[in-house]
C-alpha cells in the first residue's frame, strides 16, 4: 500500500478544518503534519501537498512577515517532495510562491472567494465619496453644519462612467453592479476581447484613450510588469477634474505620490485606498489627514464567511489533485 498523502498546515487550520479535510477523502488516504510541529522537528518535512490558510499570513504585510509566516515558509522550503501549495488570497505576488513555481510546485489562489466582499466594499465607495460621506465625517468631528447644496451637492451616479483595470471575478462583480446604479462600466484587461456586464472592454494599453470618459477609475487587477504603476501622474491629469479613484487591487499598481498630489490639488474628488505602496501605511502619510480620501487596512475582502469560501475552494482542488484533474485557480495557467 502506498504512503497517504501528506498534508502541511498550521495548528489553527488543523483543528478548525482537519476532521472536514480527512472525511472528504478516503479513509487512510490522508495525513496532516502542522508547520509547527515541522518546525520543530530536525530534518525535512514529509509533505507532499500544503494549505497555506489567512491565519498564516495574519497581519503579515509584503513588507512585514509575522513569525507565524517565516515559519511557514521554512517548513515550505524544507519539503522536498511538496507538490501543491493552495493559498488563499486571489493574488500570489509574495517571493515565496515564485520561488516554490520555479522548484515546479503547482501554486494555487482562492480567486473567487472574495470577489463578493471585495465588489461590496468598491460599491460601498462609490457610493460613500460620491455623496461625500467622507466630508460629512469631517464636518461632523467639527461640529459643522455644511449641507452640500448648488455646485457643491454631489452628482446623479446615473450614467458616470468607470473604467474598472481588472477583469477578473472582483472586476466583473463591480462592473455588475455599477451598472445596476445606470452607470456606464469599461473594462481593462490583457485583451480587449468583450466581458459581461461591461459596456465595453480594452486592452491594458488602451487604457490612456479611456481615461478622459473616466469619472471613476477602479483598480482590482494583479500586480504585474504591465500593470505596476499603471494608474499615475499623467493618468490622474488625463481623467475629469472631480473623478474619483479606487484601488482594491496592490499597492504598487498605483504611484501613491502621484495619488496624493492628484487629491492635494483637487483635480481628483476623493478616493478609496485599501493597498498601499508600504503596508502598514506611514503614520505620517498625508493620506490619513485627506478629508475625502477614505483609508481601508487592506480589509475590502474581509468577511466572516470568507474563511469558508477559502476552504470550499481547497476542497475542491484537493478532490481535482487525487483524482489528477487540472487545478482551479492555478497561477501559471492565469499568466
């Protein structure tokens, strides 16, 4: 009889999800090593297949790794025979998922799960900036009475247009509900090939020939060559004076001096920022003091049922591995 399956996880994950994972295969199939103890232990990890769940990362940032985190990747580094690594946010942009893909680790995402919570939080923006929750904030904490009346009352979002970079589940659920406020959605992506619900699709770089329709501009896409620093000086110049900018994507797809200078001179109305180019944002950062500019700690995807979605999207992929199927989510197939 061959060996069972080896699966890495951490403590956490193991006791939340460890009784789920072994009923959903076959009885002996399967056995779980936690990163703790891996750790611990002298010599390599026996792991043959890795989840690498949220409480891993926990309030790691890409340029702040918990312990938890380094302990993981060190486990993860002393597994020779590991195979397939499911993480669960939508992007893999950390080194170590690079450096696992290139020792020909199949690497998954949990793209998907958090388009729900993520297209809320983006549509729960448009609509804060536009009728200037924000600068109500403001007045308020001052004890103002400054009804937005005449110019300064906030425009009808029926028929605005925004350019949504990204077209991915995250970018498609915006476009979709953008459009069940009357506006208009055009949509970015590798090629210009059309996307339900959008009115329109381009390619990456048409975006400067759409910009001035741009009364929003909505970044959800991967950080990438193409798209690192895609939404800059001249692009912000390039939109309608009083547009607006969201990014729920990475923080370096955006130039974030640009972003504060675009809003210091008002040419951009208002923005909603839950990456940043350094992550905890700078105490000193301009951005926290921007009435209009509403500061979110890279939570858009937050959600108390999105843990579950993570796992739902595991399982699936554990079930497509023993049965030698392709993998959902499986970043060299995303390009």
């Amino acid at each position: 009889m061959s060996r069972p399956l080896t699966l890495l996880l951490s403590a956490h994950a193991h006791k939340i999800w460890g009784a789920r994972t072994a009923a959903a295969a076959p009885s002996g199939s399967l056995a779980f090593v936690t990163a703790e103890d891996a750790l611990a232990a002298d010599g390599p990890c026996a792991a043959d297949i890795a989840f690498m769940t949220r409480e891993v990362t926990g309030s790691s940032s890409k340029d702040r790794k918990t312990p938890e985190l380094q302990g993981f990747e060190t486990v993860l580094r002393k597994s020779p025979h590991l195979k397939w690594l499911q993480i669960h946010p939508a992007g893999a942009e950390r080194p170590i998922y690079r450096e696992l893909r290139d020792r020909g680790v199949k690497v998954t995402t949990a793209s998907g799960a958090t388009a729900v919570t993520v297209s809320h939080s983006a549509l729960g923006a448009v609509i804060a900036l536009n009728r200037r929750f924000p600068l109500l904030a403001d007045a308020q904490r001052r004890h103002a009475w400054e009804p937005r009346l005449g110019e300064r009352s906030p425009r009808d979002l029926k028929d605005q247009c925004a350019v949504i970079v990204g077209m991915g589940p995250i970018g498609r659920n915006i476009a979709g509900l953008l459009k069940m406020l009357g506006m208009t959605a055009i949509g970015v992506r590798r090629t210009a090939e059309p996307v339900e619900p959008c009115d329109r699709t381009i390619a990456y770089e048409q975006l400067p020939s759409v910009l001035p329709q741009a009364d929003w501009l909505i970044l959800c896409c991967p950080a990438s060559p193409v798209t690192r620093g895609i939404a800059n000086a001249a692009a912000f110049a390039a939109m309608p004076a009083g547009s607006h900018f969201i990014n729920v994507s990475r923080g370096e797809v955006a130039i974030e001096k640009d972003v504060i200078a675009a809003l210091a001179a008002g040419h951009l109305a208002g923005a909603y920022l839950d990456v940043f180019e350094r992550e905890p944002l700078d105490p000193a950062s301009p951005l926290w003091d921007m009435p209009n500019v509403i500061v979110s700690p890279h939570t858009a995807s937050h959600s108390q049922g999105q843990n579950e979605a993570i796992f739902d999207i595991f399982l699936d992929n554990l079930a497509r591995w023993r049965a030698g199927a392709k993998l959902r989510n499986d970043v060299d197939d995303l390009g």
